[in-house]
C-alpha cells in the first residue's frame, strides 16, 4: 500500500510539473503530501523535510557555488572559447567533430549544460557555415559532450548531489565517470550523427575555418589551467592517495582531493593568472552563483523528497520486493531514475527522486559510486516534450518534433543505455 502512496506522489509531482509549477516548490508540495499519506506524523514530516535539505545541501553546496564561479570565470575570460579555436587548429576542418567532441567535454567539465550550449552554440554554427557541413553533423558531438558530463562528472549538480545522498567518493566517482564518459561520447557524438545525417555531395574543397576571431582572447596554456584545474586536483589527489603509503602525503593528497578545496584552488589560481580586475572576477563569480540558485534549491528540496522516502521506509520495501530479481542492483537504480525521467522531464529531479528508493542497495553493499553513475545515466534516458533540454535543442537547431526525436531523443537514450553498460563492465572488473 505504501508503494501506492509514493506513486501517488510522483503522480501529484507530475501533474504540478506539467502545470508548470516550480520543481522546487512541487517537490516540496510532494514531500510533506507523501509523508503525510505515508503515516508519519506532522512533527516528523517537518523534521525529515528539513534534516532531507540539511544533509543534502551540507555536503555540496559549496561545491555547486564555487564550481558555478570557476564556470563563470572560464565563460567570462574567454577561456572557453579559446580552447574551440586551439583545438579546431589541431585537429583541422577534416577532423571537425572530434574538435568539437573534444571541447564539449573540456568546456562541460566546468560549465554546467545550459550554459555550455550556449556559449557554444553560436560558434558551432559559425563552424558548421564555413566548412559547409550540416549544423546538426557538428552540433550532435557538441550536445552529446556537454549531456555526458552533465551526467557523469562532478563537479555538475546530479553527480555531486548522488555521490553525497550515497556518501559515494567524489574523486572516485569522478575516475570512473572520465572512464564511462570519453568513449560515450565517441559513441553517441561521433558515430551516432554519421549513422543519421547524410553528407551534402560538395563541389571542390571544403571552406577553411577564419580563425581570427581569438585576438584579445587568454592564451591556450591559460584557458586549458582554468578549465580543467579543478579535474587535475581531484584526480591527481585521489590517485595519490590510493598508491601513497606515507600518512603525511595522504592527508595532503586527501585534501587537494576535497572537491570544495579543488574548487577554491581553481578560483584561486584563474584570479592569478587573468588580467582582469579582481572587482570584475568577483562580479563573474556573484553572477555565476546566482545562475545556479535555483538548481540549488531544487536539489535541496529533492534531498527533503529523499528523506521522506527514507525515514517512511520505501527504500526497504523496494530493496525486498526486489531481493528475489536476478537483476544487479546497479540496473534496477538505473531502471527507476530512467521511469522517474520519463516521467518527469528534469533529470536532476529523476536522480534526487529515485536516490531515496535505491539507498538501501548501497547500504546493502553495492558500490556507491557506480550507484552514481548508474542513476545519473538513467535520468538522461529517453529525453521528450516534459524536458526544457528538449525544446532548448529544438528551437536552436529549428527542428521539427520528429527530427527532435530521431537525434536529441535517441542521442540521449543512447547516452543512457551506454552508460548502464559501461557501469555493469566496471561493477564486474573493480
């Protein structure tokens, strides 16, 4: 019966997110209806619903603020566009999707989605126009870049969020989501577009990229340190502290690993090394925190949706009504974020949602990183009309619906069921 109650939940979220209610204002709605049709008393609703956001918020708000700054700082500065230009000059107009395969995933890692896409967007098209090849031939890598690291990497808001419901190791989860991430990529953003969008037959040579348009820009050395400082201390950090022995060294390598110490670090090191004003940097890190309040606050009030689902006990339900599938536990948190997404549109909504069913599986021994990545990939599955993603992508790119399902839709999916796959590989070889 419980299970009826949280369907109903869902249902109520459902209906509020499609009358276009805030998601943080109807998760909350739905967290104290479902405690209540759950049986728990007004005073503990209340108290689940606050300790859900304290626990929740408490481990990562930091971590979403000062990634938000890096993030800023590296649109701000140009960084980010300059690494477009640097690696379209490696790779050359002939290699055009790996370059901008490549620069989805260097600018996603501190950029969160929607503003990747539109940092990017503008120089895919000018891209796509001057080598005369289709805008969605260059614009799916793109996509598919900026979608997997939204999914898998920290320092975005559904991986951080997970690995703190799950006291799963961001550094960790940030190795085996690099592992998931690159091939996927290759995958849904190199080979996925080939296989559906049929070349223009062109007459003589391909136009040449004017690549002039990066005077005034940071230099490559400095654009690359600001994107991707933060991954280099987290990484380097949690790599030292596996293969050091010398307590001293571990306690240093555990604390350049602290992503909230990896952040401060980056922001400290951009401040350094750009020739901006430092009232200027401060305006770019008040404005990229602002950017991303709202996603905070949505997270905190699924941590108060997760908690409810906690203190009821529905986790342990599921974890018993499941215990005689023969079906990994990892694929069954995948199964209920993809439902959950479906369902409700917002990815980060699906895994906050689906993270209070499937933490009994962690508890019980599954590995809480992959449980990361594997909720993260199912709540990119199977992206429609219920998803601001969907139409972000339709409307840039003027497509109708059905072209919008035959690449968005099934780029995302793809991204999905590769990254249940890739997380199964890693659950057998770890």
């Amino acid at each position: 019966m419980d299970l009826l109650f949280v369907l109903a939940g869902i249902v109520i979220l459902l209906i509020l997110i499609l009358k276009k209610v805030n998601p943080m204002l109807s998760l909350l709605i739905v967290s104290v209806l479902t405690g209540l049709m759950l049986g728990l008393p007004v005073q503990k609703v209340m108290t689940s619903v606050t300790n859900g956001i304290g626990s929740t918020l408490g481990g990562m708000v930091m971590v979403l603020a000062l990634g938000a700054m890096v993030g800023k700082l590296a649109e701000d500065s140009g960084a980010a566009k300059k690494i477009v230009y640097v690696l379209i000059r490696v790779f050359g107009v002939g290699n055009i999707q790996w370059a901008v395969l490549l620069t989805g995933v260097l600018v996603g890692i501190p950029l969160f989605y929607n503003a990747g896409f539109v940092v990017l967007i503008p120089l895919v098209f000018s891209i796509a126009a001057a080598v005369k090849l289709p805008k969605l031939y260059v614009g799916i890598p793109m996509a598919a870049a900026l979608s997997v690291t939204h999914g898998f990497l920290p320092p975005h808001p559904g991986p951080v969020a997970l690995a703190s419901i799950f006291h799963a190791d961001i550094g960790r989860t940030l190795i085996y989501g690099l592992v998931l991430s690159l091939p996927i990529a290759v995958i849904a953003g190199i080979f996925f577009p080939r296989s559906i969008i049929k070349l223009p037959v062109q007459e003589g040579q391909r136009g040449q990229l004017d690549l002039a348009e990066d005077a005034g820009l940071p230099s490559a050395l400095k654009s690359f340190i600001i994107a991707l400082s933060p991954i280099f201390f987290i990484a380097a950090g949690t790599i030292g502290g596996l293969f050091s022995t010398n307590p001293i060294a571990k306690n240093v390598f555990s604390f350049i690993s602290d992503p909230t110490m990896a952040l401060l670090f980056a922001i400290i090191i951009t401040l350094l090394i750009q020739n901006i004003p430092v009232q200027k940097a401060m305006d770019s890190c008040a404005e990229g925190v602002k950017s991303v309040a709202m996603i905070i606050l949505i997270i905190a009030a699924g941590g108060a949706f997760k908690q409810i689902l906690v203190d009821s006990g529905i986790g342990e339900q599921v974890k018993l009504l499941t215990a005689d599938v023969p079906v990994s536990p990892l694929f069954l948190g995948w199964l209920i974020a993809a439902v959950l997404r479906i369902t409700l549109g917002s990815a980060t909504v699906a895994a906050l949602t689906a993270s209070g069913m499937v933490i009994p599986f962690v508890t019980a021994g599954a590995s809480a990183e992959l449980m990361v990545l594997a909720v993260g990939a199912g709540s990119l599955m199977l992206s429609h009309v219920n998803d601001t993603g969907f139409w972000m992508f339709k409307e840039y790119f003027n497509l109708s619906l059905k072209e919008t399902f035959k690449t968005w839709t099934m780029m995302e999916s793809l991204i999905s069921v590769l990254g249940l796959i890739g997380v199964l590989i890693l659950n057998y070889w770890i």
